[in-house]
C-alpha cells in the first residue's frame, strides 16, 4: 500500500507545475489545486507545442466567411521548431502558403525569442519579387493574414502579457462549430480564466477563457472591450494526438468570430505531427530561397 | 484465353495507373490567364491612348522527383493586341518585337533541384536576386527587361538564364553561394517608337531616318549618308560565362551578406568604329560620310556588401527594420558628351549604395523609406583630338547627370477587408526634380479571380530617366484568373 502510494505521488509530480519555468520537451496538463498562472503557464506551453521538439502542419485550410456568407479560402503549411532557449531563441516558426494560387509559395520565417520582451525576427518570400525580404514584425494587434485571429492571438501572445485570475471551475456549456454545425466539448471540465492585458489602452480589456482539465488547451475565448461589451470570440478544437508513449495535445481546429461585423474565420489543421525530426535548416533564409513560386 | 487476356490487361494498365497516381501525388502545378489594359491620358507621344492589351498564359509545374531531388518547368506566352488593332505606322513598326513572347523568353523557369541539409544545387533555366533594395543595386546577376520601364514586378522583369547556382552552408545560416552563368542574354529596352523606348533610342532612330544630313560646306558639301551599327556579343565560350559568388552569414541577428560578380555587362555600349569618307564628283561635287559603330558589352567586376536587421530588442529602435547594400562596379562603359549628344564611350568605376528604414506605422501599413545614391568615379573626360571637356550622361537619354545621383523611394502599403482590398503608393524622387508616383490597388474578387488597378505618373524633364516618359501617365488595369 505504502508503494502504490509512494508511486503515485511521484506519478502526480510529474503532472504538475514545479516551481518556475515550465521545461522545454515535457508535457504538463493542469491539476485540480492550481493557482491560475500556473495553468496558463501550461497552456502556453501548449500553445507553442513547447512540448515537442518540433510540430509538422502540412495542410492548414483557412476560411474566411462574411456575415453574407461568402467565402473565400487560404491553404498553408505550417513548421516549427522548438529551440529551447538555445541562443536565446524559444522556437522557430515557417508558415507556407500553398493557396489561392495568387500568393502560392508566399512564407513568413519567424524567430520567436525567450526574452518576453523582444519582438520577433521575420523574414519574408515574396514571390512576386522573388526574393526574401526582411520585414518588422507585425503589430501585435494586426490581424494575422486578413484573418479575425490578431497577430498575438497566433504568434505573439505571451504567459507575461496579462495577469490572470481564477474565476472558478465549471463543465463547458458547448459551442456550436460554425464550420460543421457540430456541439463541442459539452459538458467539459474547464477552469474557467479572467486574462486582464498589462498593456494599456489594448484592443481588449479582458477576456475570459475555458482551458480544459484534459488537455490544457484554452477552448475557448470570450473578448470583452472597455464597456464591457462582448465584441469577439474564439474557439479552439484541442484534442489529445496519441502517438506511441507521448500524449500530444494538438489543436485541430479554431473558430474566431467577430461580433461586430459577423465575420467569421476558421482554421481546419489536418495530419499534424509531431517530434518528426525536422532539420533546423529548414528555418532559415536559404530554405526560404527554395521556393519555386 | 479470357483469363490470359485479363492478367495480360491487368498487367498493362496496374503500372500505368500506379505511375499516374505516383504522379498525382508528387506533381503541384499552378498558372493564370492574365488581361492587362493599359490606357495613355495623352496622345503627344505619338501614341493613341490604348497602349496596352496584353494577354498572359502562365503556368508551371513542380515534379518532385525524390526526397531531395525535384524538377521545375515554368513556361509563359503572351500576346498584346494593342500592336494589331492600332493604325499609327510608329507603333505598329514594334509589333514583332513588343507583342509576343520573343525568341526563348516563353521559358521562365526549367531547373533541377537538388536539396539537402547543407547544398542546394539548381541546375538549369532560372533566375536569382541579390540584395534588400527595391532599387536594384546589387540584383545585377541577371538581365533586365525594361520594355515598361520600372512598372511590371521585379520577378518578371529578371530575365531568366541557364545557370549553375550551388548554395553550400558549412554551418546554419551561413551559406556560400557559386554560380556559373554560361549564358547570356542582354537586357532588353523598347524599341524605338514603343510607349516605353529610351529618348536616346527615338532620337537616334529619327536621325538615321533624316540621312543624309549635310554636316559641313567647306571645302565641299559634305553629307552624313549612312550609319551603321553592329551589336557585338560576347562569342559563346565557357570563359566569357559570367562567374558569382556570395557569402551570407549572421552576427547576432544582424544579416549580411559579401557579394563578387565578374562577367559582362547585360547592356550593349555605343562605340564609334571608323567613319569612311567618299569623294562624289559630279555637279556639285560632295563628300558622302558612312559612319561605323559597334555596340559592345563589356567585362565589368562588382563588388559588395549588404545587411538587414530588425530592432528586436525594446526602446526606441524596436520594430524598425534597417537595410542596406553597396556594390562597386569596375570598369563600367560610361557615356559623356554635352546635352543630348554623346561624344565619348569611356570606362569608369561606380559606387552605388542605398539604405533602406521599414516600420509597421500603423495599424496593418508598413512604411518603406530607402535613400539611393549613384556615384560615378569620373564625372568628366576631356577629348583627347579636340581637349573639349566632356560630362558624364545618362544612358537612356543622353541628358547631363551629376558625379553624384541621389534618390529617394517611399512606400506605403496597407489592406482592408480582411485583405481582400491592398492599397500600395510608390513615390520615387530624385534629383533635379524627377521621378514617378504609382499607387496601386488590389482586389481579391474571388479566391481564383484578382483584379489590380494602378496609376503611373512620370514627372522630370525630358532628359532625365523618369522625366523622359513624362508623356507616358496611364491607366493600369489587370485581370488575374489563377487555377
């Protein structure tokens, strides 16, 4: 009895949050008890698949969707590579758009750094100059390629942007995936967030999140402006990938609405891999010059 | 005998659909059909107001042959109706060279690819770009197609060329890059009397249409008959290839790269051969001049340097992107003469740099702002007969040009509509008030359906290189449907 007990301590250890800094290429999913940094901690972790040593997207299909309904779509792929603080770089990010023919072979290289105060290193094909250009990373509040997603709500947002308050533990009321009509994560286990930005005068003055007790992926995100007033919300499909003995929890969909205009955007990530061993030359400026279009 | 028949079909067709499916999965293609009208708000230039009705095919193909290995094929055609469906003899006359896809120009891009962790090798038709700058400095390796001056993108101004391009990185992000170019292609410039042809072309043109020209009385008559130019260029041997190498690396996040280029010039240079001179007897007696020239391209060596950073860090840099890039040219063919007239075609070494500030101002608008300079080592040549001094000139029009030309290109660019509608203006200035503002705009309509509207304005006088198309202001529309 004392063993099972003594294991299972040990086995609960390994779950959880020790002191400081979560560790590059370990898993971690939020415990009952936990104070509200430290589950957003793990969902940043999770966030930036901080977790693997790299993350393989090969078919991202982004809908843009008007409140008319008009469509229209973008394919990417998407690598990353997590650096682990090596020379001070956090992780490595290549984003390739394969559709609309229009911008095919247009990529975005990004170099994310550890320090949370500095801002990203990005280079640019540009194919219709083809060429790479160096170029100032985006605002933090622009919207990332036309989409409803702001640049940070993808790349940029990071665990020291805002503090956090624990509102409380509740199961998900669902949301209704616009994209298939399908009710999600209904009656889900989540502690529910108040994320406040530290930076004044922000496009938001708090949001409101449901990060799940299974996974640690925030699945859903509720923006609320200076009034008070809901303007926008995001969800996000987190799912455990199973792959031998390493869990991987893997977003494999996002769904952001704009209240306002009644735009919508989502994102489909199909046959995403992990920890595939990709090449860390593949994240520089000669791969960049690779490209045919 | 059914049987037989069956497993005789059956292992007929199996490998076939096998390699169609192989083929499926390791070929992408992609193309566009392209219409671009081009309307003139003027017709002083001997043009009517439709310049421009040109039809594009463009279509490629990438076949990934292996893990490391791939082949890319990238044909394009086009066809300007605007040469057939105009009645002016002037613009008519540069129909064959103007308004189709010339000689073997159809072919973009034929390469095999070779890819791996430390060498890149591509093999065959394709082009390659230099540099940060907007304004070509150091993106000297290929030919220009100047046929519409600097509106069309750069990538299509490139002129393609068989080359050997090797990147080899002995360690990350610092790569060593070969290229032995064994062809060779000049850059091409309008024909005289096409909307964009250079002022010294036209005026050359004109004169060889007003021969002969008395030029002198005493002792007799004497008449300018005939001109004759012969384009020389570079005879077909491995050592006339042009050769190239760049080292890329990092120093923090600090990008720079060393550039070497040696090969000849991609434009042709004016040199006088030999004028002959034949006594006419006969009432009134005269002398009748043939006037020889040659028109050369010249070994030249560049050097360079170039580098690009962004202020990642916080405080009052952050978020700016810094770049430049110098390149000095050896030996480059220079002309001199006086206004309008060029007398002597001599060599002079070129300093030209440039530096580039880009910040995101806005929300969603990046703001460019790039300073270039020209240098020319020798801005004077005294004529060794007559002890006449000579200025330096301006290639495309013969206009007198300063020791030192200064520009300064501004862009601004944004989007709206969740990108479906980008707006960009290009403002070019430069010295002695000349240049051209270009703003553009881009509309998504569908995602396989893009239309472009843009202005081109050319301000400057006659003499300079924006100023000569100062006639020239159009209307620029496109329809893109991409599949």
């Amino acid at each position: 009895m004392r063993k099972m007990l003594f294991l299972f301590a040990i086995l609960s250890l390994c779950g959880k949050v020790l002191a400081g800094e979560l560790e590059y290429y370990k898993l971690y999913t939020p415990q009952d008890g936990m104070s509200a940094e430290e589950i957003m901690q793990i969902k940043y972790h999770n966030k930036y698949s901080l977790f693997a040593k790299d993350y393989y997207l090969p078919y991202c299909e982004v809908y843009y969707v008007d409140a008319s309904g008009f469509t229209r779509k973008k394919i990417a792929k998407r690598f990353r590579i997590v650096k682990g603080g090596e020379d001070g770089i956090s992780y490595k990010d290549l984003v390739v758009i394969t559709y609309p023919t229009e911008i095919k072979g247009l990529a975005i290289l990004t170099w994310t750094y550890e320090d949370p105060n500095k801002s990203q290193d990005v280079w640019l094909w540009v194919p219709s100059l083809k060429k790479v250009r160096k170029i100032s990373a985006s605002e933090d509040d622009d919207a990332f390629m036309g989409s409803d997603l702001t640049v940070e709500e993808v790349s940029t947002r990071k665990f020291e942007d805002e503090s956090y308050r624990l509102i409380g533990e509740e199961n998900f009321k669902g949301y209704k995936f616009e994209h298939t009509a399908e009710i999600k994560f209904e009656g889900e286990p989540c502690f529910v967030i108040e994320c406040v930005p530290k930076q004044l005068h922000w496009y938001y003055a708090k949001r409101i999140i449901w990060v799940t007790k299974s996974t640690g992926g925030n699945i859903f995100e509720e923006y609320y402006d200076k009034n008070g007033k809901l303007f926008k919300t995001i969800f996000r499909d987190w799912a455990i990938y199973e792959r031998g003995i390493k869990n991987y929890p893997t977003q494999h969909a996002v769904e952001c609405k704009d209240l306002r205009t009644g735009h919508r955007t989502t994102v489909l990530n199909l046959e995403q891999e992990y920890d595939k061993g990709i090449s860390e030359q593949e994240f520089t400026v000669k791969a960049l010059m690779r490209s045919k279009w | 005998m059914r049987i037989i028949l069956f497993i005789t079909l059956i292992t007929m067709v199996l490998p076939l659909r096998i390699f169609a499916l192989q083929l499926n999965d390791s070929i992408d293609y992609a193309g566009f059909l392209k219409m671009e009208i081009r309307l003139k708000n003027n017709t002083d230039n001997s043009h009517q107001h439709l310049s421009g009705l040109k039809n594009t095919f463009d279509i490629g193909f990438d076949y990934k042959l292996s893990e490391n290995w791939s082949f890319f094929f990238h044909p394009r055609f086009f066809y300007d109706f605007a040469y057939d469906i105009r009645e002016q003899e002037e613009f008519d006359r540069t129909q064959h060279y103007m308004g189709h896809t010339q000689r073997t120009e159809w072919l973009r891009d034929c390469y095999l690819d070779y890819n791996s962790d430390n060498l890149d090798i591509r093999l065959g038709k394709q082009q390659v770009a230099w540099g940060h700058m907007d304004i070509p400095i150091l993106d000297k390796v290929m030919p220009f197609d100047l046929t519409n001056w600097f509106l069309p993108d750069l990538a299509d101004m490139r002129i393609p060329l068989w080359m050997a391009k090797i990147d080899y990185s002995p360690k990350l992000n610092s790569t060593l890059q070969f290229l032995i170019i064994p062809d060779f292609e000049a850059s091409r410039v309008a024909p005289p009397g096409a909307p964009f042809s250079f002022s010294a072309y036209n005026n050359f043109y004109n004169l060889t249409q007003s021969l002969p020209i008395l030029v002198g009385t005493v002792p007799f008559n004497t008449y300018l008959n005939n001109i004759y130019v012969d384009t020389i260029f570079p005879s077909k041997q491995f050592e006339n290839s042009t050769f190239g190498v760049r080292f890329s690396s990092m120093l923090g996040n600090l990008e720079y790269t060393l550039n070497w280029l040696y090969g000849f010039t991609t434009s042709s240079y004016l040199y006088e051969e030999d004028t002959v001179a034949t006594f006419v007897p006969g009432a009134p007696p005269h002398i009748e001049l043939s006037s020889y020239n040659s028109r050369r391209f010249k070994r030249v060596q560049m050097m360079g340097l170039s580098f690009a950073k962004s202020f990642v860090d916080p405080g009052l840099l952050e978020g700016i992107t810094l770049k430049g890039e110098f390149a000095y040219i050896h030996d480059e063919p220079t002309y001199y003469g006086t206004s309008g007239s060029r007398e002597l075609t001599e060599v002079s070494d070129k300093y030209n740099w440039g530096i580039a500030i880009e910040k995101d101002v806005v929300k969603n608008t990046t703001l460019s702002l790039q300073l270039i300079q020209f240098i020319v080592d020798k801005d004077k040549r005294v004529d060794p007969t007559t002890g006449t001094v000579y200025k330096v000139l301006d290639t495309s029009t013969y206009g007198v040009i300063d020791k030192v030309e200064t520009s300064i290109a501004l862009k601004l660019m944004t989007d709206f509509m969740y990108e479906r509608v980008k707006p960009e203006i290009t403002v070019i200035y430069q010295e002695d008030n000349q240049g051209r503002i270009v703003p553009k705009v881009g509309v998504e309509l569908r995602d396989n359906l893009w239309l472009k509207i843009g202005y081109a304005h050319f301000y400057g006088r006659p003499d300079s290189s924006n100023g000569q198309f100062r006639n020239n202001d159009q209307l620029m529309m496109e329809v893109k449907y991409t599949f």
